[in-house]
C-alpha cells in the first residue's frame, strides 16, 4: 500500500491541530508519528485511516498500481487504537469468528494458530470482559497483525502490556509485518515504534 499525504490539515472549530503534513509512504515502509498526549496525532492516524475528513490538503492510495478511493480504504487496513474497543461479552473464539468475518486471515493463519500465538491460557469460556487489560490489549494487537491487509495502523500498541507483552508486540512486528505498510502513534520514539524508518513529529506543523 503507498499512501501520499499532500498538505494535511485538521482544524476544531477555529484551532489548527496541524497543517501542512505531507509524506509518502511505500509499500513495506513503517512509519512513526511522534507527539505528547493531545497533540494531535490521533486525529492524523484517524484521516490516513479515513474516519475522519482533513480539513485542508488530499490524501492518496494506492495498491498494486491502482488507485483506492476513500470510501474503500477501511477493506484495506486494520488498526489498534485505545479509542476502538473489543466485545468484551464475547469470548476468545466468538471474537475471532466475528472479526474475521470481515477480515480474511493472513496465508496459513486460521483461529487456532492465532490462539496459539496468543498463548493466554484463559477457559475457552471466559469472556474478554475477566481478561486483564494487557491480554485485551494482545487480543487487539492479534486480530490486526493476522488480518489480510495492506496496511496497519497502531495507536499507542503497547499500552497496559508488561516487558513480556512489549517483546511479543516487537516479535509481531519482526515477524509478521512483511511488505505491508504500517504506521504507529507514540509518545516517544523508544521500543514501541523504535524500529520505524520514517519519523515525523506532529508537533513540527502546528
């Protein structure tokens, strides 16, 4: 997926959240949008995402050499926010079938190789409301990684998990990425989106 942001901006009423962000994403290429809580670049994930209309400039893209208009690019992404919940009534396997209705699974992934990864050692029958909040957090992580989809989108993916949570989070990375294209949110530029080749602070186009 190749993604062409030419002069975004977002404004609330009469405030400017950023102007002017342009970048060009390629297939394969990871991205980090670094700024402090409010800064605004949720807002920006959520416009690359196409939930959300820019207020000045255009975004583009494109797959395998063909244009996909913004009215279609949530087929083409999965992403991980604090702000999108799961169904907590449903357990592990309902939720995998559920998303998954929607989403096809990555080549040679189905939802008993996704639980093993997963690994959380949970009954079959509890629901993800008992899970703690870095299992849900996992959960999420799982269900947009396994997806079949050119692009990923993650907001803040290490938030509530523990050291052994955050070096599984880095081993879907290594592992699972592939020539997608894949942007994440951070505070900082550290073990949660240290590895990006691409930075941009959303705090240089206030």
């Amino acid at each position: 997926m190749n993604i062409y942001l030419d002069g975004i901006g977002k404004k609330f009423n009469t405030e400017w959240i950023f102007r002017n962000v342009s970048l060009e994403l390629r297939s394969g290429e990871t991205c980090a949008i670094l700024g402090r809580n409010g800064s605004g670049k949720s807002t920006l994930l959520q416009i690359i995402a196409g939930s959300i209309h820019p207020t000045a400039g255009n975004i583009r893209y494109e797959l395998g050499g063909r244009e996909i208009t913004d009215d279609l690019i949530f087929r083409q992404l999965a992403m991980v926010a604090p702000y999108l919940e799961i169904i907590e009534d449903f357990t592990l396997d309902e939720m995998l079938d559920f998303h998954f209705s929607f989403k096809p699974y990555l080549p040679g992934f189905n939802a008993s190789r996704v639980r093993e990864i997963l690994d959380l050692k949970v009954r079959k029958s509890k629901t993800i409301r008992q899970y703690s909040s870095g299992m849900k957090q996992r959960v999420k992580l799982a269900l947009a990684f396994f997806s079949d989809v050119p692009m990923l989108l993650l907001d803040e993916p290490v938030m509530n998990l523990d050291k052994a949570g955050m070096d599984w989070y880095l081993g879907l990375v290594k592992e699972y990425t592939g020539k997608r294209t894949l942007i994440i949110c951070s505070n900082q530029h550290d073990h949660e989106s240290g590895f990006a080749a691409k930075v941009i602070s959303i705090e240089d186009y206030k």
